[in-house]
C-alpha cells in the first residue's frame, strides 16, 4: 500500500473513531448512513464518475439513515446522512481518489446521521417538554343538552 493511503485510512480511523465516541448512543444511525453512503457511493461511482460517486453518497447516506433511525430521529439522520455522505464522498475523492471517496463516505455518512439522529431526536424532547404532556389530562367534550 501506498504511503499516502496509509495516512489517509489512518486519519479516517481517527475521524470516525472521534466521532463515534461523541454521539455514542447512536450507533444505530451512524452504521446505517455509514453503510449506506458506502453503497450508494460505490454505485454512483459505477455509473456517473466522481459526481455520481458524491450523488450517490448522499442518496446512500441519507437512506441509511432513514432505515435506521426511529420517528423522533429520522429527519435529522437523513439530512445529516445525505449532507455528510456526500461531502465526505467529496472530500475523500479529493483526498484519495476512488478508495478515498467510499471511506470519506462512510466516514461522512455515518458521522452525519448519528448527529443529524441526536439534534432531531432532542429537538423533539424539548418540543413535548414546552408543550406540556397532554396525555395526563382530561379533556371532556362540551355538551349541549336540549
């Protein structure tokens, strides 16, 4: 193997492994956005060239995500997965050429669905926390009677 791939699967190792230790609760989306950015790359890549490579990382990204994800998660983890998919299939082609371009994508895709996942799904706790829980409440209808 070459030098600079040694270097460029090493700081990729370190990415993801920072990365995953941060949003460790989810891993779920992080593996799905992973995976999917790694296929979708690879098969954009097949068909369309560097910029199928990117389309395809985002397309990927972003449904590993939604896959993966739960209700309160799914619409931050498939824009965070298509967002960081497809940049890091970017970045890594860049980088690395075609090898470079599917780790960036699994880095990229996987990093960004845990994240996008985690604000969705907090954002979506601190919606019912200001709203007050209405399912300890009884609401009866009013009657009219005549």
């Amino acid at each position: 193997m070459s030098n600079k791939l040694i270097q460029m699967v090493a700081i990729a190792a370190l990415t993801a492994a920072a990365s995953m230790s941060a949003v460790a609760g989810d891993l779920n989306n992080a593996l799905g956005g992973a995976v999917g950015g790694v296929a979708g790359a690879a098969l954009g890549g097949a068909v369309g060239g560097s910029t199928g490579a990117v389309i395809g990382g985002a397309v990927g990204g972003g449904a590993g995500g939604a896959v993966t994800s739960n209700r309160r998660e799914r619409t931050g983890a498939i824009i965070g997965g298509a967002l960081g998919g497809g940049a890091g299939t970017a970045a890594g082609n860049a980088m690395g050429g075609r090898t470079g371009g599917l780790v960036g994508a699994a880095v990229g895709g996987g990093a960004g669905s845990a994240l996008g996942g985690n604000i969705s799904r907090s954002n979506s706790y601190a919606d019912d926390y200001s709203r007050g829980s209405r399912s300890g409440k009884r609401r009866h209808k009013h009657r009219h009677y005549d």
